[in-house]
C-alpha cells in the first residue's frame, strides 16, 4: 500500500552512487542489496538462517553488479540520457536476476511495487513488469538529477516535468477487459498462526481443517470456482482418512476448487495445485517447476 515510496526509494542509492570510485560503487551496491533483500525476504528465515543468508547474498550481488556498471551510463551534462541509460540498466540487472543462477529468483521486482497504482500500472498490459520497473527506476533516476546534477532553476524543473509526465503517461493506455462471462470466485485464507506451535502432522491437519471450516460456509451459495491458498493441505493431511474429509466438504458445497497442496511426487514433495470438480474428485493437477532456492530446494546441499 506504499507503492509512492518506490519512486524515491532508489534515490539514495543513485544519490551515493555518484562520483563514487569502482570499488566503492561495488560495496554500496551490495549494502543496499542486503538491506533491501534482508527485510523484504524475512519470510525465509521460515527455512533458516542459511536458506535466508544465501538467497539476500545471492541477491544483493545484482545490485552490487547494477552500482558497479552505473558508473558507465552516469554522465553530468547530459540528465535525461544518463537517468534512462541508469532505468535501462537496472531493468536488465533485474530481468537477469529472474533467470539466473540456479534458475533465477525474481521477487521483489521494482515493477511489482506497483500493483495498487492504477496509472503506472497499465503499462504492464503492454511491456510486462519490466517496463514499469523502467519507468520507476527512470523517475529515481531524473529527480536525482533534478537535486544533485546542478544548473539553473529551469533545467531542474524540466526534469522533475520529464519524471512527471515518464509517471503519468500510462494513464492514456486502456485497462484489458475481458470479454467472457463474468463467474463469481470465493478466495479462501485462513489464519495458519492459530495452529502453529503444534507438531508438524497436527499442525498441517489442523490448517485443512481451518480450510474445510471456512469451505463449508460457501454451502448456502456456492460460487463458480473455490480457492484455497498455497499449502492449505500439507503432508500430515495427505493421509486418505484426512484428504477424504477435504473431498467430502468440497462436493458437499458443489463447487470446482482449486487448493495448494505439498504432495509426494517422482523426486520427494512437490508443491502443487490441486483441481478437485464438484463431485470431490481430482481431476487434474500442476507442480511448480520454478523453485524457490535455499526454500524450496537446497543447491550443493553435500558440500554446504
């Protein structure tokens, strides 16, 4: 609900950043990067204190990388090509980081900051993520120029009116509308903090049942399609005794319900969907392929 922030949030870093020598741009960089990745991951320590060490290390090199090659698209005389030439790169420091190493680990995209903007987020409809990461990145960039880069009053508020209209421009692009049938969803999530503390089976087995609870209230109107969040239905409550409840309460309120779902696959658990019909029964089913690593699965486990 803080998605304004985003568009001054890289301005100390660029603020830091400039007149810096090599090496300097390089530990800035990857300070920022622990500082930011630190607090917006703090949902890993869930897995550990290395799982969290690992991926905001792995992470803020990115940004180590995006502080050290600033240096090349940094120029004093020039304001608006240097802001465009500093969004442009850390889009592609970002698009890289969604793919690599081991499979790439895209969260926290600048772009993502941007989900309750109704203006900027348009753009999305035509250039994905990354081009409002851009814009965001490039409106950073120009009000650090606007403040640090000097010159008389009127070529500051020129580019505090180039970021303005770089914010405001998406708004003449149209919101996509669909153009089927409207169905009525129920999104389902409960509480998991009241069964923690319990061992692991008891506690999965207790969030179902939180989850089939709040299910059967959907009975005196039933929607077109149910959703249940990630993990509602973890090992412990795989158990036929316990999965068969969960398929009784969905048929007996009738409606199709997608549920997440830790279930045994070919190489150990695997995350997944499940797609269960009216009548209880599971019909078809999605593993997720793009793993979280140091979360989700632990690379070169032997030799750490």
């Amino acid at each position: 609900d803080a998605w304004p922030f985003a568009f001054v949030g890289l301005a100390p870093l660029l603020w830091a950043l400039r007149d810096a020598a090599p090496r300097r741009r390089l530990l800035l960089g990857f300070a920022f990067g622990v500082a930011f990745f630190g607090a917006t991951l703090y949902w890993i320590l869930l897995f550990g204190e290395l799982a969290w060490t690992a991926l905001v290390a792995m992470s803020a090199c990115f940004t180590a990388l995006f502080a050290l090659a600033s240096g090349m698209v940094m120029q004093d005389r020039r304001p608006i090509a240097s802001a465009l030439g500093i969004a442009a790169l850390w889009t592609v420091m970002e698009w890289l980081r969604d793919l690599v190493p081991l499979g790439g680990f895209g969260w926290a995209n600048l772009g993502v900051s941007q989900v309750d903007n109704r203006v900027t987020l348009r753009l999305a409809s035509v250039a994905g993520v990354w081009g409002v990461t851009f814009v965001v990145a490039a409106v950073n960039a120009l009000l650090v120029e606007a403040l640090a880069g000097g010159g008389a009053g009127r070529r500051r508020i020129a580019i505090v009116a180039a970021a303005a209209a770089l914010a405001l421009a998406p708004a003449a692009i149209p919101f996509p509308a669909a153009l089927g049938r409207s169905i009525d969803v129920a999104s389902l999530q409960v509480d998991v903090r009241t069964a923690r503390g319990a061992p692991p089976t008891e506690e999965d087995v207790a969030v179902a049942e939180l989850n089939v609870e709040l299910h059967r209230r959907l009975a005196d109107d039933p929607p077109d399609l149910a959703i249940w969040g990630e993990s509602a239905v973890d090992p412990g409550a795989t158990r036929p005794e316990i999965f068969d409840r969960i398929r009784a309460a969905i048929a007996d309120v009738g409606a199709p319900t997608l549920l997440g779902s830790i279930q045994p696959g070919e190489g150990g658990l695997e995350n997944q969907v499940l797609a269960i019909d009216g009548a209880g029964e599971v019909v078809d089913r999605y593993s997720k392929t793009h793993l979280v690593p140091f979360g989700e699965f632990v690379p070169w486990r032997s030799r750490l």
